[in-house]
C-alpha cells in the first residue's frame, strides 16, 4: 500500500452576536468524491463535509470587517454552545499512472481560536491506494454434468437473486452520492463556496515527492 498526504485549513466566522468562538467540541471532516481517470491524470472531485460542536464566548466583541471572511450564519446556538455543518469542495489531481482502489482519508483534525474571534480549522487528508491482486488462472475441466435436482435449482435461483439484489443496492448508492454531488455544486455562497484557496491538491507521482 502507497501512501501520500497533505494538509488544508480554512477560517471560519460566525455572527457576530454570538461572541467569539472559544473552543472546539468536537470536529469531524469527511470526505466524499467520485473518480474520473484519463490518459493524464486521474481527478478526485466531491467535498469534505465539516460537522463541529463549538462553544463561543460571548463576553468577547468580535468585528467582521472584511469582506472575504467566511461566515456561518446557519448554526444552531444554545447557551453559549453550537453546532453547525459545512462543505469544503474537493478538487485533487493525481498521476495516471496510480492504480488500485484510492481512498482518502482524514487525520489530525485541529481547531484553533484566532485574536480576530475565528475558528481556524486545519486537516491532513492521507491518499491510500490498494494494490489490485490477480487471483491465480485455473484451468477448467469440463466435465459432464448430470441434470440439476430440483433442490439444486432452487439454490441457483436464490444465489442469482441474491446477486442481483446487491448490484442494485451498489447502484443505489452510487446515484445517491452523484446526487449529492451535483446538489452541493448548486448551493450558493452562503453554504459553500465555489473557489476555496487550499483544496486544489496536485500529488506528484512517486519519487518526486515524499510520502
């Protein structure tokens, strides 16, 4: 298994009546995307879907000045203490030549209070890529099959039902999460954004970079 790794961070703001963010609960980022290979490289496009518990201090003043803070208005506020979700998208380019299953996934998930009253969030995303086994080429006798028992039949029957049942349940899944993807992308400014300056990921290929 090949490993490689980087790390993103966003800052996040919240209304000013709330005070300023204080401290982390708890934070998990997850993320979902969908795989596009060509002769070039090989594109990972979908989200980090945010979810926080965060508590605020509401004895602290905080001004939102500037223009291009990030703002989270939709949050669930109760006694000092919030909840709220974001989607960061997610836009990496890997080389063509990596092969077998990718997987992301997220580690070391920090969140620390700025002086301007902001949550500075920041996550290490590891790339793990699984190595496609070839199970060995048997040979087949042919043999001559003695007609099937009705007890035979009914347990082929069942197995292809089976079979069938779970293809349409991956296809399921599939749509729902492309679903997802597209309804993401459609979400104005107020929920997510469509430039975000640290999700465009480039992973060199082996032996340009370190892992």
């Amino acid at each position: 298994m090949t490993t490689h790794q980087w790390t993103l961070q966003e800052s996040f703001y919240f209304p000013a009546e709330y005070g300023a963010f204080a401290e982390s609960a708890e934070v998990k980022v997850t993320p979902g995307f969908t795989e596009d290979r060509t002769e070039e490289a090989i594109r990972l496009q979908g989200i980090y879907h945010i979810a926080a518990n965060v508590v605020f201090d509401a004895d602290k003043h905080v001004e939102l000045t500037a223009e291009d803070l990030l703002i989270i208005n939709d949050v669930e506020v109760e006694n000092n203490k919030g909840y709220f979700e974001y989607a960061v998208p997610l836009n990496v380019d890997l080389p063509a030549e990596l092969d077998g299953n990718l997987q992301l996934e997220v580690q070391d998930v920090q969140a620390t209070a700025q002086e301007d009253g902001g949550l500075k969030l920041e996550w290490t995303v590891q790339l793990k890529r699984e190595q496609l086994v070839q199970e060995p080429i048997q040979e087949t006798v042919a043999v001559e099959e003695e007609p099937a028992s009705p007890e035979f039949v009914a347990a082929s029957t069942s197995h292809m039902e089976f079979l069938a049942n779970a293809d349409r349940a991956v296809e399921q899944v599939t749509n729902e999460m492309e679903d997802f993807l597209l309804y993401i992308a459609e979400l104005d400014d107020d929920v997510t954004r469509k430039i975000f300056h640290s999700n465009n990921v480039f992973v060199e290929a082996e032996g340009q970079s370190g892992e």
